[in-house]
C-alpha cells in the first residue's frame, strides 16, 4: 500500500476514533450505513422481557444514542428547549452519571412535530464527544463532561434542527440548511474554528446527515441539501460534483453508498430516490443516474445496503428490497405503522422500528421472511444503536438497554 492510500484508509477511518469493537460512536455506527457486526442481539422482547435497564429520560429529545467505552451519550431539551443537555449513562446499569446543560436558548422556536430541539446524534471520538443543536450551537465535550468549545452557525433551521456530525480527518463537517441560507461547513474539530464554508446555491431548507465516502482512493463526503446533493472534499470543502432533484426539500435520510453508488432520497413532497455515481465530476445529469425509484420512497427513515440488496422502508411503513446495482424490485411488503428511525441490519436480521414502538425484525434476502414483532411502550423516532451484545432503544420518555 502507497504512503498516499494510507494517509487517505486513516482519513477514512477516522470518525471511529478510538472506538473498539462493539462501540456504536455516530448515527447509523461506525462504518455510517447503519451494519452492526454485534453477536446475539436479541431478536424478541417486551417491556418485561429481555429489557436489562429502563432509565426515564428528562424532556425532549430524538438523538438516537451514542455508545463508546461502556458509556452512552444522548441529548435532550428540557423547558421546551431552553435548556439543552447533554446526558452521559452507564451502559451496564443504566444510571445517568452526567446531565451537561451545553446552551441555554432564550427562544429556541417551534420545532415540527417529528422534531425536537435535540435531534442531531452526538459523535463519539476518543475521550471527545461533538454535539450539534443546529443554529443553537455546536460544542466538543471530554468524556468526563467539561465543555472544551462553543460555537454558533446561524442559520434558520424552522422546524428545529436534525442533521448529525459527521468527522473527516481534523475536521467537524456539518450542512447547515435553512430557510435563509444553505451552507456546508468545516470545523477544526480540537477548536471549533471554521475552517472552510461552502454556499449550496439553492434556496431550500434540509436535514440530512453527511457521509464519508472513498473515490479511487480519495475521501468525500456526500450530503444532500434541499435541491441538490452535493460532494465535496472533507479538508478544503472543494465541490467534486452536485446532482439536482428538482423539487426537492426537507431532506431528512443520510444517503448509504456501495458498488461506486451514493443512494439518496430527495425528499418532500414526492421523493423520487435516485442511484448517482460517486466519482462523478462538476454538474452529474440524468444521463448518470445509475436507475431511479418513485414508489415508497422514504421521506425520513435511511436506506439500507446489505449484500447485492437495498432496502428502504416508506414513511407509511412500506419496506422494499431492490437490487442495489440496477433498482429492480425484489418485493414491497406493509410492515403496519409509520416509519421515522432508520434500519438496522445484524447478524443477517433487519430491525425496523415504527413511531409507535413496533420493531418488526425480518430476514434479508430476496424474498421476505418475518422473524419476530415486538413492542415497548412510547413514541419513537430515534433509531437503534447496538454495542456489548445489546440494542439501545430510546423513546420519547426513556432509553432501553434490550439484551438477551
């Protein structure tokens, strides 16, 4: 191997940090496409079954948890927002060690109702911990939970914030979508210092999580925006190329990647799900697009890649398995309740929760096999994080460690 495809393997793997084997430090994981190589997660429960700790947690808050070195970190908005926490707890007991009030907003707004003040995810790294309040701030944590930097991005988010993190190299790559303005940015993760900004040139608000992704051996990250999905290079925030969906906006699911393809939604009202090429240059056409689906496209929850097959699951909960290379339809199936939280898929299972609690667990492959349904009590639409053998399901009133 090349010094060269060495420095880029390090870039790319960067965001795991210290993580070990069995962390869980980011939305959707550690590789970002939501695989857990976790052993003997449960496949069934209930509220009294398999359920090793129940801990209540304070206000409101739709982070999906974050776990690395037996702790796991969530955020959440207590007073309607006016007060937003950081919360470090036990991942064995389940007690809260550390409630971190990070920035105290006079007026944060209304949020949508599949919104909090405390959506984006918080990003683990080594004793680091990197949380994103949207225009309320963004600020860097040691793990023993004393605020190391603030920041501030102004940009009206409306319905409150919701895109998480994502690490490249030294830095914190955030899209800032508004109503106003729409930029990417790059902090240095060890100051909060802006490093790069890049404006979208579009006009439409979005939600969605960046991705690292690797081009013959050079990083990028893809991140969709309100009009446009965009790569751009993680160190100097130069755009590699942009692919227009036209009337697209409120684009919530982080796009996945596989086999030189960057799959991503674009968003309300008709979100049409494209398959675009990842070494593409400057502006990407229709010409390129790989194949396109506009039935039971998610609006919110992301795809999943796993083998030779995708999976996306509608926001009426309407799963589908396709061919990842050509688009073409293996089976749809109704799985029953709306779907916010993105897929999981472990030990050849996909779990896939509802907003009522519901997780329906079913086989991958290409023809649908239903293993199990289970149910906890709330409202959910957080996704699932695994680590130490266990599955950490947050609602809209406590966390969960599910453990066998």
């Amino acid at each position: 191997m090349s010094s060269r495809q060495i420095l880029v393997a390090l870039l790319l793997l960067t965001h795991l940090g210290a993580a070990q084997g069995g962390d869980w430090p980011e939305f959707r994981g550690p590789g970002q496409q939501g695989h857990s190589t976790e052993q003997g997660l449960p496949l069934t429960w209930t509220a009294e079954k398999n359920v090793v700790w129940k801990t209540d947690i304070p206000g409101l808050g739709w982070s999906s948890p974050a776990v690395a070195g037996g702790k796991v970190w969530l955020t959440t908005g207590v007073d309607d927002g006016r007060s937003l926490r950081a919360l470090r707890i036990d991942a064995k007991s389940g007690a809260v060690e550390k409630s971190i009030e990070v920035f105290t907003p006079a007026e944060p707004g209304s949020v949508h109702s599949k919104n909090s003040h405390a959506s984006p995810t918080p990003v683990i790294e080594g004793e680091r911990i990197y949380l994103h309040f949207g225009s309320h701030g963004t600020a860097c944590l040691s793990s023993d939970g004393e605020v190391l930097w603030t920041t501030k991005l102004d940009y009206n988010h409306r319905h409150g914030p919701a895109g998480s993190p994502v690490i490249a190299g030294d830095l914190l790559v955030i899209a800032c979508d508004g109503t106003d303005v729409q930029f990417v940015v790059g902090l240095a993760k060890a100051t909060g210092r802006e490093v790069w900004r890049r404006p979208r040139g579009e006009g439409r608000m979005a939600y969605s999580t960046p991705t690292l992704a690797d081009v013959e051996g050079k990083p990028i990250v893809v991140s969709c925006g309100g009009e446009f999905v965009i790569a751009y290079e993680p160190a100097s925030g130069e755009e590699r190329w942009r692919f227009r969906y036209p009337g697209g906006y409120s684009n919530v699911p982080r796009p996945v990647t596989g086999f030189g393809l960057a799959f991503v939604s674009s968003g309300y009202d008709t979100p049409v799900f494209y398959a675009l090429p990842l070494d593409g240059r400057g502006d990407v056409g229709e010409d390129r697009v790989a194949w396109k689906a506009t039935k039971a496209v998610p609006r919110n929850a992301s795809p999943l890649v796993v083998g030779d097959e995708l999976y996306m699951v509608s926001d009426n909960g309407v799963i589908s398995c396709l061919d990842a290379r050509t688009g073409t339809v293996h089976w749809q199936e109704r799985l029953g309740g709306d779907c916010t939280a993105s897929p999981l898929f472990a030990e050849g299972r996909i779990y896939i929760t509802d907003e009522n609690g519901v997780t329906k667990v079913i086989a991958a492959g290409k023809e649908y096999r239903e293993l199990a349904t289970n149910e906890l009590p709330g409202r959910t639409l957080a996704s699932l994080a695994t680590a130490d053998g266990a599955i950490f399901f947050r609602t809209d009133t406590a966390i969960y460690r599910l453990d066998e």
